[in-house]
C-alpha cells in the first residue's frame, strides 16, 4: 500500500478497515497518555483516556473522580494530604 507523505510518521496510528475493494488503511490520531499522580506518579483510576473533543461531550461525573482533588491525586496521597492537613 502507498501512503501520502503526511501519513508516513507514526504522529497518526494505521487502522485497517476491510471494504468492497480490499482492505484499506485509515488513520487517526492517537489517544492522550493515562493521567498520573501529581505526587507519586501513579496511574489514576477513573479518569477516561479520550481526546479533548470526546472529553466534551462526556458527563461532568466520568471525565473525572468526585472529591477532593479528583483527576489529579490518587486515593493514597489524597488521604495522606488530608490527615497532614488535620495535624496542623
């Protein structure tokens, strides 16, 4: 298969799609990185991997956790910030 020459880098991840005249390539760009812990870099849970044009039309309830610090923390650093902040 030929490809154009902006197609060439890798910027744009290959779909094989099958059609009535063999299967053809089409190409879309690729997904964010997982979102991560501010403090220990961990991977967050609950929090979509989309594209900002997605991400829009997604409810405010699942682009990201709801409480303190959600989408940006996890669990553990959350309850560490929040017992620091008890001791002051």
């Amino acid at each position: 298969m030929k490809t154009p020459h902006k197609t060439k880098s890798r910027t744009l991840r290959r779909i094989f799609v099958k059609s009535a005249k063999g299967v053809r390539m089409h190409f879309r760009k690729r997904k964010p990185s997982k979102a991560k812990c501010a403090e220990c870099k961990t991977l967050l849970k609950g929090v979509p991997r989309e594209r900002p044009y997605k991400m829009q039309n997604m409810a405010k309830t699942k682009k990201k956790p709801i409480r303190p610090f959600g989408g940006n923390l996890c669990s553990k650093c959350l309850t560490k910030k929040i017992k620091e902040n008890a001791r002051k």
